[in-house]
C-alpha cells in the first residue's frame, strides 16, 4: 500500500431510509472500504433502524480495532434524533479519528 493510499478517504452516502432491508447492502458496502480511512455522509437519512444502527456500530468498532479513521458528515436532524432515541451519544459515535 502506497503513501497516498493510507491516507486515501473513501466517502459512503447513506440513503434516506436505513430499515431492515437496508442493513445487509449498508454492511456490504462499508465491508468493500474496510482498511480505508472512510468518511459516513449522513446527510439524506430520514430514517434510521435498528439493524442499521448496528451495522453503523459495529464499523466504528472495526474501524477503531484496525486504527482506521470512520467519521459522518452532514448528519441530518432525523440520523440525530434516532441516535438519541436508541440511547446513543451522538458525539460518541460520530468522530472516529485514525489512531496514532
């Protein structure tokens, strides 16, 4: 891997509903990205699941065990409110830097 490939951030846009069905093709996609730095636009979500939660929680997790960086941009009022909902910090899960 080159110099400009590690530091290479990758951009994944969430879709405005992320139900059930939604969970498998968002795990698939973050999957294709594992090993890159990789910025989540969340900006269109309207609506945000369980399963889809956790698959968003389980690639900050993986992210943070490879020491890759994972952060959200643009997060809508909705992906805001639904964190909150669940019981989740929004500023916990949102700034994952690369680690050190």
């Amino acid at each position: 891997m080159s110099e400009q490939d590690e530091h290479e951030v990758n951009t994944i846009v969430l879709d405005q509903v992320l139900g059930l069905k939604a969970a498998a093709p968002l795990a698939e996609s973050l999957l294709a990205h594992r090993g890159a730095d990789i910025l989540i636009d969340a900006g269109e979500v309207e609506r945000l699941g369980a399963q889809s939660l956790q698959v968003l929680l389980s690639a900050v997790a993986t992210w943070h065990a490879d020491g890759r960086g994972l952060d959200f941009a643009h997060p809508s009022e909705a992906f805001l409110e639904s964190l909150q909902l669940f019981g989740i910090d929004p500023d916990s899960l949102l700034h994952h830097p690369r680690a050190a």
